[in-house]
C-alpha cells in the first residue's frame, strides 16, 4: 500500500476547509474540520476504490450481492483511518494543524441503519470481504431518519428523529447514471413484444426513480475498497408526463409522495411487523433497483443471461429482501423471454438465504390483498413459484395433505416469505451451530425433510479491527507488543497470548488496562448520566437491542432482590457492582418500553439509597449505538448473555464482550453454547434451562410460573415491589402490565421467557461471579483466556467460510498506481 505523504495530506485539509466553507482551518467549526479532514481521506480511499473496480473489470471476477434492509455501519472516518494503517501520520497531521483527531471523530453521526444485531452483522461482514479481498456489493436503503435517538425523560424512553444525513456525509457519491425506475401497483396486461410473442406488462402503475449512493468499504492495509450501495428514492416526472396531459395531476402528486416517504425511516423491530404496506414497499424497492442493476452490470460484459449464476450471487440477509427471488424470475422470464424451467434453475443458483431468528414475529408474511395489490406482476410469479412448489410437496409426500399446509408459499391469505426464500435458494443457513440445529429439527423441520442439502451453519462473527484495534487502542498495543500483529487480519494468531495468562506480570499489565477502559466508561457515564460510578466496582453489562425473549427484565429483577438483600443486611459481604444496561426499544413494542422505565427507576431509588454505601450502582446508558458501544466493551468484566434458552439465533455482543477480555453469564443460547466451547465451562457462568427443555416446555405446557411465586418468598417479595409503588413513586399500576406478564399472562401464556423458572439459577450464577472476581490472580486468567480464545469469533472466518461454501468467490489483490508527480 502506497504511504500516505503527511505533508500532502496536511495541504489537502487545508485546502477542503478552503474550498468547502471558504475559511482556513483556524476559522472552521468542529463540524467543518471533521468535514475536511474527511474528504482528505476520501482522497486517499477514492484512488484505492477505482484501482478496486478496474481489477474487477479486467479479472472478471464473481460478486456477491448481499442484500439488506439494514447497514449498522456507525462511525466512517476512525475505521478507515486504521485500515488504511493511517492512524500516525494521519493523526500527527490533524494535531500539527492544532485539532485533536478524537474530537473530530467525535463529530460524526452514527449512521444507525439498523435495529441491532442483524444490521451490525452486515457492516462486519462488508469489513471482512474488503479485508479478505472478496468482490462485494452490499445493498441497502438510504434511509433518511436512521434509527431514533433514545432520550430518557424521566425514566422513559422518547423517540427523537435521527437527521444523520443534515450536515451531509462526505464519504457518499451520488451516482445517477445508475438510477433505475421501480414500479408499484397498476395491472398486468398480456401484449405483442416487437417480435409478436406474447408478453406480461405491467400498466397504469406508480414508479419512482431509485437513485444510488455508493459508500466505500475499506479493507485493511490491501487496497481492496469495495461498495455499499444505498438507494434513495426521486420522482419522476419526465416518465409519466402524460398523467399531466391527460390532467391525471393526482396520479402526479402521488408519485412524488410515493419518493419522499419510501426512503423516510427505518422500520423498528417490532413485535407485530404485520400488514405494514411502506415496508413492503421498501422491500420491493430495493430489492428491485439492486437486482436490475446488476444484471444490467451483468450483460454489459457477457452476452448470455443464462449463465449469470457464474459471476454473480444474491445473498438474502433474513427474509426482508426474499422478493428478490419473483424480481429475478421477472426480469429472465420477461424482460430476457426465457422459458419458465431455465429462469427457475438460474434463479436456483444464485439465491442464497440467511434465517437470523426463529421468532414468529420477524418470519415476515404479506396479506395478499397487499401483496397483490402494490406488486402485481411479482404476485403472478409467486403464484407460479408456488403452484409448482406444492406439486413438488405434494410429489415428495403423496397424500398428506398436512405438509402443503405448512410448507405452501401461498396459504390461508398470506405470502410466506421463508418459504419462498427456502424454495428458490440453493443455501439456508442458520447463525450459530445450535440454531442451525433448532431449524433443521423444530421450526424448518418440513423443508429440512425435503430438501437437507441445502442446510447449513455459518456461525455469526466480528470484526476485530472496530471492536478491537479502534474501540480498544490500548489493548490492541498491548496485544500486538505480546505477539506481533498478525492478530489484526488473522485472529487465530490471538491464541498466542493464551501463555501469558500464566504470567503474573502480564496480567497485572492486562487488568489495569481493563482499569483504564473502566475509567475511561466512568467518565462516559458521569457526563452523560451524572452518576459517579466506582471503577473498582465489578461492571456487569447488558447492551443489546431491547426483548422479552433477550430478558433485561429477568437482571433488573435480580438487582431489585440484590437490593433487598443489602437493606435487610447493609453490612453483609458484597463486592461492589455497577450494573449497566444500553437498550432500545422499538417504538410500538410497550412492555419493553415498561421494561426501560422500571430499570432506570430501580436505578434512581439505588443510586441514592446512602443506607447501601454505594455498592450497587444501576445505569442505563441512553442511545447505545456503535460509537458508545466501542467504549463499553472495553470496559465491561461481565457479559450478560442471558436469553431464554433457544431463542437468541447467535448474538455477537457475547463475542465483542470475550475479545474484550469479559467473562460471559449466560444461557445454554445461540453463539454462546460455541462460546463455552472455546473457552471451557470453567472461564464462563452458565445458567438456566437448556434450549431442549425450553422446548418440551413449550411443546406440553407443563410450566406454572405461580408454583416458584408461591413457594420462593424473595421472588415473591420483588414480585409484590412491581405493584406496591416501590418503585414508581405510589403509582400502583406502572409495572402492572410486567407483573402480569410474569404471573397471570397477557395476551399469551404467563412468563413465556422463564423468568421466574431461571430466576434461582441466575441468582447462584451471579454469586459465583462474586466470588470469581474476588480471587483477582484467577479472575485475570480467565479473562485473558476469553480473549485468547476469541479467534473463532471474527467475521472474517465466518466470511471465509460464505466464501468458500455458498458463493464460491476468488480473492483478488489489488495495485494502486504510484502518483507520477
Ligand atoms: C438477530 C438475532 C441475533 C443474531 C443477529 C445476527 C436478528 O439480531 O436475534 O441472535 O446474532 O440477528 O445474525 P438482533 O436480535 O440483535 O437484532
């Protein structure tokens, strides 16, 4: 890789501030200087980023599409900069010109993108592909509100727009010559193409322009700058200026409409995603301008769609984007003329699809009224996929009639969408080794019957150069003193440090850098919550999207019991403990907003309770998102991981907590059983039912959670808290709704996550937290042991094995031109 030149490099920021905001470095705000220093490296990224393009071209390599509602990429400028191995010279220059590197990072907007894990998932996997040198495109949506910003107003969650895209994004380009025009509603007509055969078009129908930004995605240190493509939403006019002729002027309005919202927001991980007719839109949307695009990329340099499964691969990220099965079949059947068989067998080879969740809410259906009505041509094609898909039941089962019903794609008034991303792909792959399990053998156990070979397990993964070469420098250094840093773009050389966990002195070395990191947090916390938090304490951390199933609600109600604990004995043995929690919940989704009310107000009674001498501390961290999610790993020692067995796909906060050094309480769930295979029981906290008996639970309905309230008189006790005004200042029926969720139901079985079953369990589990972390010497082993373990954990494995087994892509390396000054 070319050096960067700092004395350039200086001019070039100079020069930005001058021709952006006419005003010297001196002179601009803190905002500009992040703006000009921006587009100094974009300078830099932009030469790698065409070299990229031009080695692609010339090599003619196969790319992945990987297609995705959501990009939760956070922060741009610091990840670039440490990819680009930038960081000294780019550093030492921005402070040559008096400005201090982290404060301009630190005006950047997160671009939010994403709900949580699903998103974040994606924007690891964009890093890795760069990094490993794979031909990617990611495509998305530019959403023009991101993900809100989460105010808490006395003690309850608000909802603020996110305007991530006001002061502009430097990194973004425009490119209009791509644009595409994507069509809603209207009817089908069968007419005469110019060689007289018959053919389906779509008439009378709304179309907006979709227009593409381009973001570049960098990999480390190798040149490679792939795309994240994110698509906007124009009207157009100049398409149907007829409606105007024709004085159809409401048409016209409707159009223009039809662009301002369909990029307006992202749609919140709802627990009823039911019938919402704009996201269907969005879906169709982008999923329409991606895959015209790139066949039309296709055709520019091949001349037979029919082997387009050679050079390019449709990766489905959850069932959000699974219309791009009918929109390929539309465009080989009608707009290339291929007979219906060749369509479906291309359409075979290069759709592949990834289930995140086995949560009914998230397995998307569409009424077909909706479906139907907004895309009437892709209606047609699913009718068709799915007539010849219950032929094909229907051969493989004569007779029982029982599994046309559980595998149609089209049935009882809805279109099911894993079932026709299921039918079209070639690969249905789960997130972790259990979930894949949890789907071959309960909930795609018909299909899996059906059709075995195309099940398979990529276990979710991370970056390590954000979550720890950015959001950790100082263990970074430390690791890379240790061991060279070979880590940074192989993380099973991590491994290596495992011998140092024997080391005395290295692990005094390793725990006041975990100190540092606790430091660093408090202060976080005190200027955003104004609470004074000891960094001595123990910090026990659950950050992650806001759900029952993930159950916040089963820590808050263990700290509730902690406290009366304490009150009945103020002077009993307890280590001090900051419990810290970070969490969004969806708008709509009210008991987890209930859930966020009732942490911070156990938190304000804690807090300010003199009686306990600071040994709890509750804080809830408002807004999580990447950037403040970078800090808290560093800092935490225990990652809380504690979902009702069976339910939590994978999870990756439990692998971004291990590579930072904390010891994970957790359930038997999703990555964390894989966890607990690196690392050894012995260096985790495990709880709880097994995922197995969740299940026969579920199945036989055996569970009274009145049975544990009547006879365990401390859960009984915290039970009664929830509605005695404890903690809601006297108002009796703040928390009702959880308290009834727990004991008597609503709307469903009571406590279907198991709280109340787990709760004892939990309770044991966090005493031997307790006791662990009062034997420093063996505390600072285990912990250094989770972070020499955590080379399975990197999304570049998980990308290697994407690579090597369903998209079949060949590394590529790239030269940059030397400037010829
Ligand atoms: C989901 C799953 C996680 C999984 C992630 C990425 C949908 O994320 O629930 O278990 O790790 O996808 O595969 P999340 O709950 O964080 O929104």
């Amino acid at each position: 890789m070319n050096e960067i030149n700092k004395e350039e490099f200086k001019k070039d920021i100079e020069n930005y501030a001058k021709v952006l905001f006419r005003k010297s470095i001196k002179e601009a705000s803190d905002q500009e200087k992040f703006q000009a220093v921006s587009y100094a490296v974009k300078d830099i990224v932009v030469d790698q980023w065409m070299a990229t393009h031009k080695t692609y071209e010339e090599q003619d390599v196969k790319t992945v599409y990987y297609l995705s509602m959501e990009f939760l990429t956070g922060r741009a400028l610091g990840n670039i900069i440490i990819n680009l191995k930038g960081n000294k010279a780019i550093k030492e220059a921005v402070e040559e010109l008096g400005m201090n590197l982290d404060v301009i990072e630190d005006q950047e907007p997160d671009a939010a993108l994403g709900n949580g894990g699903l998103g974040r998932l994606a924007a690891c996997f964009l890093d890795s592909l760069s990094t490993l040198g794979y031909p990617a495109y990611g495509c998305g949506i530019r959403y023009k509100y991101g993900m809100f910003k989460q105010v808490i107003e006395n003690g309850y969650q608000i909802e603020k727009p996110d305007d991530w895209l006001k002061n502009g994004n430097p990194f973004e380009i425009k490119r209009p010559e791509y644009a595409v025009e994507v069509k809603f509603g209207g009817y089908v007509a069968m007419r005469k193409d110019e060689f007289g055969r018959d053919k389906f078009v779509q008439e009378n129908y709304q179309s907006v322009l979709a227009v593409p930004y381009d973001l570049p995605v960098v990999g480390y240190n190798n040149n490679v700058v792939n795309t994240l493509r994110i698509w906007d939403a124009e009207a157009i006019d100049t398409f149907n200026l007829d409606s105007f002729d024709k004085g159809d002027y409401q048409k016209a309005v409707e159009q223009q409409n039809l662009a301002r919202t369909i990029c307006e927001v992202l749609y919140p991980n709802d627990n009823h995603m039911a019938g919402k007719e704009l996201r269907l839109k969005q879906q169709y949307f982008f999923v329409s301008a991606s895959v015209q695009r790139a066949v039309a990329k296709y055709m520019e340099k091949h001349d037979d769609i029919r082997k387009i499964y050679e050079k390019v691969c449709f990766q489905l990220n959850d069932t959000h984007p699974t219309v791009t099965v009918s929109e390929f079949m539309r465009i080989l059947v009608d707009d290339y003329g291929l007979e219906w068989d060749e369509a479906w067998s291309i359409t075979n080879k290069t759709c592949a699809y990834t289930n995140h969740t086995i949560m009914s809410e998230a397995l998307e259906k569409w009424p077909l009224e909706l479906f139907s009505r907004l895309l009437p041509r892709i209606y047609q094609i699913t009718e068709e996929i799915n007539r010849r898909f219950i032929l094909q039941i229907q051969a493989a089962y004569p007779g029982d009639n029982s599994k046309v019903e559980k595998m149609a794609i089209i049935y009882d008034g809805q279109v099911k969408m894993a079932h026709l991303a299921i039918a079209a792909s070639f690969s249905v792959n789960g997130v972790a080794k259990l979930h894949t399990e949890i789907l071959k053998n309960q909930e795609l156990k018909d299909f899996y019957q059906m059709m075995p070979e195309k099940f398979n397990n990529k276990t979710n993964g991370i970056t390590q150069r954000r979550f720890l070469l950015h959001g950790n420098p100082l263990l970074a250094d430390w690791v890379t003193k240790k061991i060279g840093d070979d880590w940074i773009t192989n993380l099973a050389h991590i491994n290596e440090l495992g011998i140092y966990a024997d080391d005395e002195l290295s692990r005094k070395e390793f725990m006041n850098i975990k100190y540092q990191n606790k430091v660093r947090l408090a202060k976080y916390i005190k200027e955003h919550n104004g609470v004074e938090v000891n960094p001595r304490s123990i910090f026990d951390v659950q950050v992650k999207r806001l759900h029952e199933y993930k159950r916040q609600l089963l820590n808050i109600l263990h700290i509730m019991y902690l406290y009366n604990e304490l009150k009945k004995n103020p002077e009993m043995d307890f280590y001090p403990r900051t419990f810290i929690f970070g969490a969004k919940a969806s708008a709509g989704y009210h008991r987890a907003k209930s859930i966020i009310k009732l942490i911070n107000s156990v938190g304000d009674v804690i807090n300010n309770d003199k009686d306990i001498h600071d040994k709890i501390k509750v804080v809830f961290i408002e807004n999580y998102r990447v950037s403040n999610a970078e800090i808290i790993f560093a800092a935490a020692d225990v990652s809380e991981q504690i979902s009702t067995a069976s339910k939590e796909a994978s999870g990756t906060g439990n692998m971004k907590f291990m590579l930072n050094g904390a010891l994970t309480l957790g359930t038997m769930d999703g990555a964390n059983v894989e966890i607990v295979d690196e690392v050894g029981k012995e260096n985790a906290f495990i709880f709880g039912l097994s995922s197995d008996e969740v299940i026969a639970y579920e199945q036989n309905g055996q569970y009274n959670p009145r049975d544990i309230y009547n006879i365990d008189s401390d859960i009984r006790a915290v039970m009664t808290q929830l509605v005695d005004g404890t903690y809601a200042s006297g108002n009796l029926d703040e928390f009702r709704d959880i308290y009834n969720s727990l004991l008597d139901g609503n709307g469903g079985r009571p406590d279907m996550y198991f709280i109340l079953k787990d709760f004892r369990s939990y309770a044991d589990a966090q005493k031997r937290v307790e006791a662990a972390y009062r034997d420093e010497e063996g505390w600072a082993k285990s912990a250094l042991l989770n972070v020499s373990k955590s080379g399975k954990f990197t999304s570049d494995r998980t990308i290697e094995e994407y690579a090597k087994e369903i998209w079949h892509l060949e590394k590529v390396t790239v030269e940059v031109p030397e400037d010829d000054e």
